[in-house]
C-alpha cells in the first residue's frame, strides 16, 4: 500500500517512518498519512488533463477529510476545493485557501453559510435546489454581489461500485432532474438573475465506482442537454463538472482502474461527444475524494483483548472502532490489516477484529488471516485516509485519535489527539437543581 514498506527491524513504515516508533511516540489510535502517495495522485490527475490538451479544475472533496494541514497539502499540489459546509469553509479559509478555486456544495446551504461564502468571495456556489436559487440571489442582492454558479443536475444515473441503475427520474435529494423539465426551469431562472454568473453544469453519480461506464452515461445526457440549451436559450455551458467518485482498492478483491485512467477513459469520450454535437468543449471539472486521500491513510490500532467462541470464531480487539472508523458498521467496508512490528510473518490463525465500543456492531474486520500476535502489538489497517477521520466520533466519549503526516523519513503531528478536557469543554453544569 502507497510507500508503506518493511525496515531492517522489519517493522511495517509508511513514508519511511517506522509504524511502531510512530505509535509510542503519538500513541494510538493513529492515522498515519503517507502525504508522497496524494501529491502523486493529486499529480497524476492534473497530468492526465494536461496530456488531454483539456483546460479542467481538479477540486479535492474535503469532506473525504479536512484539516488545516491537509488543505495546505492541497494548496502546494495546486488543486482547488470543494466544501460542503461553513466548517469545510472555515477550515479552508483558516489554512488560507485561494477562495477564489473553492466550491461551495450542499443540499441545504443555510443563509449564514451562503453570506459567509459571498463575503470571502468564493469561487463558485454549486446550486442544488429551487430555494437555493432564490435565497443566493437575495443574500447576493442584499450585499450587492454577484456569484458564479454551476447548477447541480441528476442526470439519472447512479453508479455503485460495478453497478449502475438507470432511473428514469432519480429519486435523489440532490440537485435538478435533468429529464422532468427542472435543470431547464432552473437554468431559465438562474439566466434571467442579473446577480448570477452561470459557468455550466455539475453532477456526481456515486462514490467507489469501478468502472467509466456510469460517468460517460452521465456525461452523455448532460450534453445532449446542453446542446439543445444552446440553441434554445443561447446558454454556452463553459464548464462541465462530472463530480468525484473514482474507486480505490481497500481489499484484493477491489478492482479500480488507476485515477488518471478514468479520467483518461470519459473525457476522451467526452471530447467525441461534444464534437457529435458541435459544441466547444468546456472546462472539465472533477471533485475527486476518496481517490486523492484513501489508500494514503492507514490507522494504527494497539491489540489487547481476545476471546474465542469455541468452534465459531477468535475475536481480538483493538484500542479504537467505529469511534475512529464507522464504515464497517456504516456500509459493511472492507479492509485489510497486518501486524506492523511483524508484517511478513506468515499468517496462521483467522480472527475478526473488534473495536472496542460498547455495541456488537463494532467490528472493524471479519475474518482477517493474522500472524502471531500478542497484547500490545500494533495492528495497521490500511486505506483508512477518506472517510476515516472525517466520520470519527466520540461515541462512549472516545476522543478522536491524532493524525500524523510521513514523508521522506520525517513524521509531522497534524491534528492532536483529544484529551478528556476536550470531551467536556462544552458542557455546562445542571443550574438548576430537581432536589432540595
Ligand atoms: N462530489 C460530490 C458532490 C460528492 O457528493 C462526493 C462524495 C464527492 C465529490 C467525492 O466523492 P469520492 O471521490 O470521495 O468518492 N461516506 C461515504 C462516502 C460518501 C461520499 C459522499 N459524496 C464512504 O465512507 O464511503
């Protein structure tokens, strides 16, 4: 996984730091970020546009995880952002973002978010819904600004992992139907707002996809929309965002292409439609998540208890779980993991990790083929990086673990690990008391 290698002690190290001198020194739960393996995705993206002679925007999904350090990270490699909420926004704006390369998504953008927004003068609101529309171009009216757009459209197609569902009107909380008439309601609507500068059109069809076949499906619909917007509204489209999505490989059974190859695939095809209907082809851009950050991240767990089920099953658990990684729990995720001071060692016992949250959901991995193993090994569950620490919680008033960045042999602390202070900084004590 990524540069996660093995040293002459034989311990597991990503980015050239050895995972066990990580875990006493940063304790665990630890995320560790392999930061070498996003620049090189994040590279490998802008490269294939660049290659493709296609002017596009590459925008990191922070929501796949956000912090100060991360967003620099993002801002070094050049790409732009899409948040979905006023704390993305703020991160982004503390770690000091361009504003003008952040999108600002969301399904139920509130007045504040939307006035904060306008005030740091992002660049680009993607507009989901009727309301929207009307509450962006008073807030924009109120402060005499005016705001560039993307309207988000579903073009009814939905991608999960290999399967694709054509749904005739999707029935989905986000965004425009494409085929009942709305996106062009919409589009008319927005046009005709003197307070709205109108770049194109956006759509995500799904997360941990497979294939190219769902995007080009999606791709294709929008076009052909847009060329007949083209000539029945005069409306050019200069950008067309196809959201993020690109799968990654969290087990061996996964079977993603590689992120510049999906690029690759659509927007060749993409080129060839707007070709087939005469228009000039747009800015492309892509939101991908899960694609820049996933297999960078592995989580270091401490191994203690055990138990074994007679003729069932060996449970072993670890000092973290779905407070640290709710996806298993969430939408039975996968993942693989090895003992990181004995990663080659030869697995000889089959056990299924347990988290250590008071619900037998907790599970982080069935089944998972191990070495050897005793109470305060450390355990490293690889492509953790999206949607790990973004989802972590502090369910059983667990506090979330740090998060540590390796590169060339150097670790840096990112985000600190919660204290107990933390957990009750909020709290307030009873004032009023039921008893005399
Ligand atoms: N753009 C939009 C509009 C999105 O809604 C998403 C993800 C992305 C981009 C980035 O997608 P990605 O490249 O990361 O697949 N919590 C779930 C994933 C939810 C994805 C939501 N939207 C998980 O842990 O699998």
């Amino acid at each position: 996984y990524g540069t996660s290698s093995i040293n002459e002690k034989g311990h597991l190290t990503i980015g050239g730091v050895d995972t066990i001198e990580l875990a006493n020194e940063f304790g665990t739960p630890l995320y560790v970020y392999d930061t070498q393996l996003i620049r090189e995705r994040a590279r490998g993206f802008k490269e294939t546009f660049e290659k493709l002679g296609v002017s596009s925007q590459v925008a990191y999904a922070s929501k796949a995880f956000s912090s100060i350090a991360m967003i620099q990270l993002i801002a070094e490699e050049g790409l732009s952002l899409d948040v979905v909420s006023g704390g993305e926004l703020y991160t982004a704006l503390k770690a000091g973002f361009d504003p003008e390369k952040i999108h600002f998504h969301g399904n139920n953008k509130s007045p504040e978010e939307i006035a904060m927004a306008l005030d740091a003068n992002i660049g680009c609101f993607v507009v989901d819904n009727f309301y929207e529309i009307e509450l962006l171009s008073r807030i924009c009216a109120e402060k005499d600004k005016s705001a560039s757009i993307l309207l988000r459209v579903t073009p009814g197609i939905e991608a999960h992992t290999h399967d694709y569902i054509l749904t005739g009107q999707e029935d989905s909380k986000f965004g425009f139907d494409l085929q009942n008439g709305q996106a062009e309601e919409a589009l008319k609507m927005v046009l005709k707002d003197r307070y709205f500068n109108v770049l194109g059109l956006h759509c995500h069809i799904g997360s941990q996809i497979f294939e190219t076949t769902g995007f080009i499906m999606a791709a294709e619909k929008m076009i052909e929309k847009m060329a007949a917007w083209s000539t029945a509204l005069d409306f050019k489209a200069q950008v067309l965002n196809l959201g993020g999505g690109f799968g990654i490989r969290y087990t061996k059974e996964d079977e993603p292409l590689a992120p510049g190859k999906y690029v690759e695939d659509i927007i060749t095809k993409v080129k060839q439609l707007m070709t087939e209907h005469q228009l000039s082809m747009p800015e492309i851009w892509i939101e991908p998540g899960r694609s820049l950050t996933g297999d960078a991240g592995t989580t270091l767990y401490k191994i203690g208890s055990s138990k074994h089920v007679p003729d069932v099953r060996n449970y072993l658990a670890v000092d973290g779980g779905m407070s640290d990684n709710i996806r298993p729990a969430l939408y039975n995720a996968r993942y693989e993991a090895v003992i990181a001071n004995r990663p080659e060692d030869k697995a000889d016992s089959i056990v299924s990790i347990a988290g250590k949250c008071c619900e037998s959901g907790d599970m982080l991995i069935w089944d998972l083929p191990i070495t050897k193993h005793e109470p305060g090994d450390v355990l490293a569950v690889f492509c953790t990086g999206a949607y790990g620490y973004a989802m972590a919680n502090n369910y059983n008033r667990i506090p979330r673990p740090a998060v540590v960045f390796a590169e060339n042999g150097q670790a840096e602390l990112v985000i600190e690990r919660e204290s107990y202070e933390d957990l009750i900084r909020h709290d307030l004590p009873l004032k009023h008391s039921g008893v005399d």
